[in-house]
C-alpha cells in the first residue's frame, strides 16, 4: 500500500504499520531559510554565475566510500564524489534509511552528523562552526525521527529504506552555487517494514524532501577517512522542502 506525503513546515511525515493499520509519525527532512544570520562571504568581483543545476563531472564517479561497513548497521554509505546529483542522492536516502535491530537512533544520528562541513557562506570559522553545530542540533531534534517514534517501531524489529524516486531538482541562487553549493530537493520513497503477530508488514510512504551539499568547493573531509578537501559534504538537512 502506498500513501502519497504532504510538505508540512517543520517535519516530514514518517509512519508505521501495525497489521494493516497506518500510523503516522514526524521526520522533519530539509529546508527553512538557506542560512539563519552570521556574516556572509563577499565578492569585489562580478563572477559569472554558475547554473542553479548542476552537472555531473567528469570525475562524478564514487571513488569510493566514508565507510563501507555502515551498511551492516542498515545506513546508506556515505560516497567519496564531487559530484553533487551522486551526492545529493545518497544524502536524501540516507536519512530516511535505518533499522530499529542493527543500531540504536543514538547511533543513526551520530552517524548523520558525520556528513557535515561548515558552511562556505561563512568567513569566519568560528561562525562557520557554530552554525554547523546548530545544523546539527536541528538534525537531532527536528529532522531525524522522534525517539518515541523510534522506540515503537523497535517494539516491532522496525526498519526502513528510503530510494529517491524520479529527477531532482535544484534551487537556483547565485550566493549558493557561486560557492559550489547545491539544494536538492526529490521525492523519498520510504518502505517500512515490520514484524506483526500476523507476520512482515511492508509499505511505502512518498515524502518531498531537500538537502543542501557542497561539491568540488569549500569542504571539510571525514577525519580518518579518504575523503579530501572539496568532496561532497552535507552543509545542511532541511525541515521543509524547496521546490
């Protein structure tokens, strides 16, 4: 069964089932302003304006990933790439793929938190960092799934994966993409699946979600990991889509 979801300001619509009954719960995934106050970097120069819609380089190919062994605790492996439309996706699908049996929301979180780099749009580093620490916290508390959520679904070995499912589309602002910075927005189709008395429950719910990543630009690599300098990082989970 299949259900079509709404953009709501704040949250996305997560949901479970119970036999064949439909329950919902809140995921907030993606957009709100694209930075909320700080200094911003500036130009003395008029640079050409790259398009709002990106394309793929020609080094676009995963060179590999952050960790591949995530994928034994049900997450999506970050990829090594400049390529925003690779990045991008793999983004969006990861923070709608988990399951309740291999890690704990603690865990998932923490993991999530690991694709971030401060924003390019900051000058200072230390405004750069507290903004990302914020991005952050709002991942946690407005964009994962609610521990409540998460603690009912475990009570009945929950998981979900998420596959995006058609084009994605991107927002095109001359301060972002100047900086290599890409909003991406798609549909996320999610399949949840869990155990009933009367067997494995499985059903898809349709979100509209985006992500802002920052590719062969200004980024900060995982540390301990073979990612470099300019490789796709997340600047930023929203709670709303755009576009």
């Amino acid at each position: 069964m299949e259900a079509t979801g709404t953009r709501r300001r704040g949250l996305l619509v997560w949901a479970a089932a119970g036999a064949a009954v439909l329950i919902a719960a809140a995921i907030s995934l993606l957009v709100a302003a694209l930075v909320g106050g700080g200094p911003r970097s500036q130009s003395t120069d008029s640079p050409s304006v790259p398009s709002g819609e990106p394309s793929p380089s020609s080094s676009g190919l995963v060179d590999g990933m952050v960790d591949p062994e995530v994928a034994d605790q049900g997450w999506v492996p970050e990829p090594i790439t400049r390529d925003p439309e690779v990045y991008a996706r793999s983004a969006l699908e990861a923070a709608g793929t988990f399951d309740t049996t291999l890690s704990s929301r603690t865990e998932w979180v923490a993991w999530l938190k690991t694709w971030f780099t401060p924003s390019p749009l900051y000058d200072d580093e230390l405004d750069a960092l507290d903004q990302m620490a914020r991005y952050q916290v709002e991942l946690d508390e407005a964009v994962a799934l609610p521990p409540e959520s998460w603690d009912e679904l475990a009570s009945e070995d929950g998981r979900v994966n998420a596959q995006v499912g058609g084009d994605i589309d991107y927002l095109e602002l001359p301060e972002t993409t100047e900086k290599r910075m890409w909003t991406a927005t798609a549909d996320l189709v999610m399949t949840y699946t869990r155990v009933t008395p009367d067997g494995e429950v499985s059903y898809d719910e349709t979100v509209r979600v985006s992500v802002q990543v920052v590719c062969d630009g200004v980024s900060v690599p995982t540390p301990d990991s073979a990612q470099q300098a300019g490789d796709c990082k997340v600047v930023r989970y929203f709670d709303e889509a755009v576009g």
